[in-house]
C-alpha cells in the first residue's frame, strides 16, 4: 500500500459523513496496526480481491451507528438489528466508493458484521494493515485497511 | 414543486415498486424517501434470488436496485428482469463507483444510476428524473 | 524451399479451377488462423481479405478499408501511434532496407486496449504486430501483418523482471549485512525493532492536536537513532531508506496546521521500514548458520569494536568540523571479558560521542586556545585489583561544559540513582540528537545529565564505579572500573 492508496479509503470515508450527515468527519493521525484488537462495539468487513487483495472493516459504536441511523430514517430508536445492518453498508459503501480510483478489477465482497468488542478481526499476517481513526462529532471510529 | 410532482405522481396511478438491496437500513431509506410520490411498494428483496422472484410475482413498474448482494448480484438480476419486462424502470443504487459499473448497467437496461452515499434530495431528484416528473 | 518458392512464382492463375483452388485455400487460412492476419495499402487501409480472427482478437468488426492508424486510436498509448505511422510509411519505401526498418518495429509488443462503446478501457492484452513488404516486381504494394496474442509471455517476462529486480535487492543487502558481524547485526535490529515501536506509539497515542510538534521531533529522534546505528554498521540501504523517511518527517516539521491525514506518508514510510527489516531479517536468519559455523575468531569480533569507535568519530567530527585523532594502542580489547563486552562497547559509545558533542573544540576555538587542530581522544584498558578499568581521555576543554561536569556527582556503587531515572533505555539511543550543535545551555545540562544517567544505571547494574576528572594538562579524563568478579562479588 502506498500514500495514494490510504487517502483514497480516508476521502472515501470522509465523504460519506459528510454526504450522509452533513457534517464532517475528522480523520485523525493514521498509524500501524499491532497484535492489540482494534474492535468496537460494531464492525463491517468488505473482503477485497481482484488485482489488489485484502479486507477493509470499519468498526464503531453502537452510539454513533444509532446517531445515523437516526438521520437517514428518522428513527431515534434503532434496533440492534438496524445498527448491525448499518455496520455493514457503511463498510460497503466506503470500499465501493474506493472502485472509482481502482477500478472494476478492485473486487468487494458482501459485508461481514462483526458484533462486540471481545473478538479481534483476524488480517492476512503478511499484508500490512493501517489504522485510521475517525471522530465524527464527538463519536470515535477505527477504519482498518489491509491491502497488498 | 414538490407539490407539483406529487400531484403528477397521482394524476397517474400509483406506481408499484419493487426495492432490492441487501442492507435492510437502506430499504427503509428507500421506501421512507420515495413514499412522498405516491408509490405502492410491493416487495422489497435483500438478495438477488429474492428479487427476482418478487419480480415475477408481483410485476412492479419500477425497481430500486443494488449490485453488492448475496445470491445474485445485481448486474446479473438486471439482466434478468430485462429479459421478464423490457420497460421497467430500474435504478441502480450502489456503492460502487466506477464508470464501467455505471455505464455496464445503463448498457443493460437500467434507467438511472445512484450512487452511494445519496442524500434524500439525491434520490428523490434522480427519482423524478427517471419517473419524467421534472 | 526454393523449388517451393519457384512453385509459387509460377503459379498461373488461368484455370478457373486453380483459381477456385487458391481462393478456398485462402479463405480456409484466414478463417482457421490463430493469428490476426490482414493486409494494409499504402493509404494504411485493412484490405478485404483478413483473418477471421482478427476481429476477435482486435475486438473490433469489419474492418475493411479502416485505416489502421485509427484503429490504433485510444488502445495502444500515443507516443507508440506517431512511432507506428512514421514506421509503416518507411517500410513502404523501396529504398530502405526491409530489416532494418523491421528492427524499429514499434508495435513488437505492445500492450492493447479494449474499451466499450463509451470508450472506457476494459481490459487489456500484449499483442505483437509483426509487418513483411509483399512486392510486386520492385514496387511494394502492399504490407502482410501477422499479429498474436503474447499476454503470456509479456506477462511472465513482467513477473520475472521483478522477481529479478526483488532478489538483487535482496542481494544487495545480503552483501551489505554480510561484513557486520552478527551479534551486532542481532543488536542492530533489536535496535530497529525498538525505535519502530516507539514510533508506532507516537502515532497510535497522538491524541491531542496540539502536540503535533512534539511527535514529530519524537519520531525523527527514533530515526536518527535508527540511522546512526545503521551508519555505524556501515548498512547502507538502512541509512538511505531512513533518509527517505526523515526526509517526509521534515516536511512536516514545516508545516502549519497539521491534520491527521498529513501522516500518512509518514505511516506508510514506517510499514516500508517494517517491510524491509522483515525482510533483512530473514536473509540474516538464513545466513546466521553459516555464520555461526564458520564463526570468526574472539579476535576479529573485538576488532570490530575498534572499528566502529574509529567509525563513530569520522562521521561525527565529520558532521562537526572537528579534526580528532584517535589512540587505542593501551586499549586491549581482547582482556576484555566476554560479560562485558556489550557494556564496554555502549561506555565507550557513549563517552567518545560526548567528548565529541561538548567535550572538543572545533578547530577555531583550538587555535585560539594554541592547541593542535586536531584534538586527541584516547582509550586504555587495565585489569587492576579483580576490577576491569576503562579510561576515556581527551584534550577538549570548553569551560562551560566544565561547569556542567562539575555539577554531576561522580557516582559509586551505593548511591542510590536519582528519581526519574531512564528505565530500559539503551546507550546507543542517546548517542544521537537530532540537533548536533545544542547551544542552549539547558538542552546540554539536560542532555548530558540523560547520559550520564544512563551510565550510572549501567554501573550499578554491574557494580561498578565512574570517576571523571580535569587534569592539569587541559583535559577531561573519564575513568569506569568494572568487578571482575559480578556485582562486585
């Protein structure tokens, strides 16, 4: 992975706050994912193949996920199942919105939400990964890139 | 001219939609925003096989359709309804970004194509677009 | 061949049969061929008869009569297009030898192609479009094209190309990692590992958007470590990679109003270097058998310590100004005991640097001060009443250092080590700052008050003892005394 690679999946990410919510998200200062779980309450993992293979998954809170939820449905009182679902579109929307620099040969799968802070996502050991934090108002998010 | 388009939108009939993506919060999305245009939602499919049997069944006018989805992806579901009813109306919603996706899907069949993320004002715009209301 | 030649060339086409003959045959290969065949006049036209697989393999049908270079439009990159219309209008000229034009055959192998009817770019192939002069007499009416498909072997030749490039990397550092012997090797990247790992904390703890400042000198002191080291050891694709990545971090330094996405290229600078000390790892894992088999003699390992003293001054008086002789003839490393031999290396590191750094004058102030230009840095070995003794002389005398000197305790083994002691830190981390020439008086006492912290743990892990003392004859002399026997015992 290189610089342009990590700002495609950060203006992507930024993007779809702004679009969404209209209000900015702030990316915060990236750095190397470590052995210790980058996990929150919720997470959505797009598996990537094609010319470029990896996963990317964006984990957050279950706060932050019903504060959205809010605003594209109106609805103060998210389900669980509603949350869980978000997770996952969110993580798909991001990394779809990635294919306009990539291309068609950049290959999303169907989301995978993840569900609680106990697990760690498990990455391909020899493909680094990078941590990008994300606060949008006052609500913390990871983005997790992995990508040869 | 919201106004205006939702008394066009009565003027012709309720219009049966069919709304097709795997993520249920943007179903709901979907059917909440298009609700103001007098629509009758008559299924909505979280998986292309789902899809395409509401199709078949319920013979919607028009469809809002996803291409990431289990089962069937959505540019296969396309191909499909297109081969069932020449003239209805599909709009492609997705995530993916790409020109080829994009241009692939209108080659097929589709009338319009959003992307995600949208805002209510995008989806209704491209909406009244496709439905000849604006 | 040439009776099949001369079969040809007097081949009459008289015969309606001969002629039906020859047009089946003819259609029969354009229709079976693999390869795209096809014709072109002078004008650049496809001629009617083409292969059938033309078609498929240009992605484009009837072609008759379309000029070639147009079809070229869009699928194959430009600067090649111009290249192929001026070599086309050579091969067209009788004048010019056919081989000779054919070795500036452009379209050799090129990668073609295929877009939509949108003009988007789909996929892509190599093809090669080989040309031959068909005659008529003396005049060349016409071109034959021959083109196949050579994705597979374009693409393996790709593959192989970098494999090739990827191992003489490797090589490179296998050659570079090969002269240093290995415990230091091993010590260096522990080093490496450290300094990264710091790094990684810098950036996963910065919270706070105010202390942007600090992180990035934080982040560059690990790297000037991390190439001081390497510089010692003399590794340089780690010195020149570390390079690069100070480079970025300096951008930053002058830079207002950082954001988080300013550091990216620093994260991805550190993945790079975690990538290729992975990397130079494993080839020393490789290579470490050998090594230990053929393990060099006690003698030639101490060597090695005197070499990287006499490397640690060049390249600091270097950076300084400073001329510095150095004398180790009473230094005998070889009594020094293997338990100590680490230790005794990180000492004299430390002092030598410090000598150095606020010790010795540079060459103006040594002339002002009638001294010789170049400044003397001398060690000497003893072994004394079961103590190990180390001496660090040097003629360097700057007043206020003095000062700062005189204001250290010169420690012994009881003293207890004052609060806020480093914890863990090793010598050759303080053996480079980021800013060579501190004038601040503060910044030295601080600086020297670290290392002679460090020192002092040192010692008192072992037992040991450090007196540091003016002389007379103008210079600091510094002397550690280390038990023979373990902590003193």
């Amino acid at each position: 992975m290189n610089e342009t690679d990590l700002h495609f999946f950060i203006d992507s990410t930024v993007n779809y706050f702004e679009e969404i919510t209209g209000e900015q998200a702030i990316t915060g200062i990236p750095y190397l994912k470590g052995r210790e779980p980058v996990v929150l309450d919720y997470s959505g993992i797009i598996g990537i193949s094609g010319k470029r293979k990896g996963c990317i998954y964006i984990t957050t809170t279950k706060e932050m996920l019903k504060n959205i939820a809010a605003i594209i449905l109106d609805d103060n009182e998210a389900t669980v199942e509603t949350v869980k679902d978000l997770t996952g579109e969110i993580a798909n929307t991001i990394s779809g919105n990635v294919r306009e620099a990539y291309g068609s040969s950049f290959m999303i799968s169907v989301p995978v939400v993840i569900e609680g802070r106990a697990k760690d996502i498990r990455l391909p050991e020899e493909v680094q990964a990078f941590v990008i934090p994300i606060t949008w108002k006052e609500f913390k998010s990871y983005l997790v890139v992995c990508l040869e | 001219m919201q106004d205006e388009i939702k008394s066009e939108a009565n003027m012709q009939g309720k219009v049966k939609i069919l709304i097709v993506d795997d993520s249920m919060t943007i179903r709901q999305a979907i059917e909440k925003n298009l609700k103001e245009f007098q629509v009758e939602v008559v299924g909505t499919a979280g998986d292309g096989k789902t899809a395409l049997e509401l199709f078949k069944n319920e013979d919607p006018d028009v469809v809002t359709l996803d291409i990431t989805m289990p089962e069937l992806d959505g540019i296969t579901v396309l191909e499909e309804m297109m081969k069932i009813k020449r003239d209805v109306k599909v709009m492609v919603i997705t995530a993916l970004k790409d020109k080829a996706t994009g241009l692939r899907a209108i080659q097929l069949g589709a009338k319009s194509y959003l992307v995600k993320p949208f805002t209510s004002e995008k989806l209704k715009t491209a909406f009244s677009r496709m439905m000849g209301l604006n | 061949m040439n009776q099949n030649n001369q079969k040809y060339e007097n081949f009459s086409l008289d015969g309606e049969e001969k002629q039906h003959l020859l047009e089946k045959v003819t259609y029969n290969i354009l229709k079976n061929a693999l390869d795209g065949i096809f014709f072109l006049n002078k004008r650049m036209e496809i001629q009617d008869y083409y292969s059938q697989s033309l078609e498929k393999i240009l992605g484009i049908v009837d072609l008759n009569e379309k000029n070639f270079i147009n079809i070229l439009e869009n699928r194959i990159p430009s600067q090649i297009i111009e290249s192929t219309r001026e070599y086309l209008e050579l091969m067209f000229r009788p004048d010019l030898d056919e081989e000779v034009i054919n070795e500036l055959n452009p379209l050799n192998e090129t990668e073609f192609f295929y877009e939509d009817e949108w003009g988007i770019w789909t996929s892509s192939k190599y093809l090669s479009f080989i040309f031959k002069r068909i005659m008529e007499g003396q005049e060349i009416i016409q071109l034959s094209s021959t083109i196949q498909d050579v994705t597979e072997r374009a693409l393996l030749k790709k593959k192989i190309q970098q494999t090739e490039e990827h191992t003489q990397k490797q090589m490179e550092w296998l050659v570079n990692i090969l002269h240093v012997e290995p415990e230091m090797l091993k010590e260096f990247f522990i080093g490496v590992e450290h300094e990264l790992l710091n790094i990684e904390e810098i950036l996963k703890n910065a919270k706070d958007t105010k202390s942007h400042r600090e992180l990035i000198e934080n982040i560059y002191r690990s790297l000037f470590i991390i190439k001081g080291n390497a510089s010692l050891l003399d590794l340089r694709f780690f010195t020149d990679k570390t390079n690069q990545f100070m480079d970025k971090v300096l951008k930053l330094k002058t830079k207002f109003d950082l954001c988080g996405t300013d550091f990216v290229p620093i994260v991805v600078s550190l993945g790079d270097m975690r990538e290729i000390l992975r990397e130079v790892q494993t080839i020393f894992k490789r290579i470490s058998h050998f090594h230990n088999h053929f393990r060099v003699k006690r003698a030639y390992e101490s060597e090695l310590l005197i070499h990287s003293l006499k490397s640690l001054i060049t390249n600091l008086s270097k950076q300084l100004g400073k001329g510095i002789r150095f004398d180790y003839k009473d230094f005998d490393v070889l009594s020094i005991p293997y338990m100590y031999r680490q230790m005794v290396r990180d000492i004299l590191f430390l002092l030598v640097r410090n000598a150095i750094l606020y010790g010795i004058e540079d060459s103006e102030q040594r002339k002002s001060s009638n001294k010789e230009p170049n400044a003397l840095i001398k060690v000497a070995s003893m072994i004394n009443n079961g103590f190990l003794g180390l001496i660090l002389k040097h003629d360097g005398r700057v007043d206020r250092i003095e000062r700062i000197i005189q204001k250290l305790v010169t420690y012994s083994p009881e003293e207890p080590l004052p609060e806020n002691s480093l914890e863990g830190i090793h010598v050759t981390q303080l053996l480079y700052t980021p800013n060579l020439q501190i004038e601040d008086e503060r910044e030295i006492i601080e600086s020297y008050s670290m290392d002679m912290e460090l020192l002092k743990r040192k010692l008192k892990d072992q037992g040991g003892r450090l007196k540091i003392t003016f002389t007379s004859e103008d210079s600091c002399e510094f002397k550690v005394l280390l038990p023979l026997r373990k902590n003193g015992k």
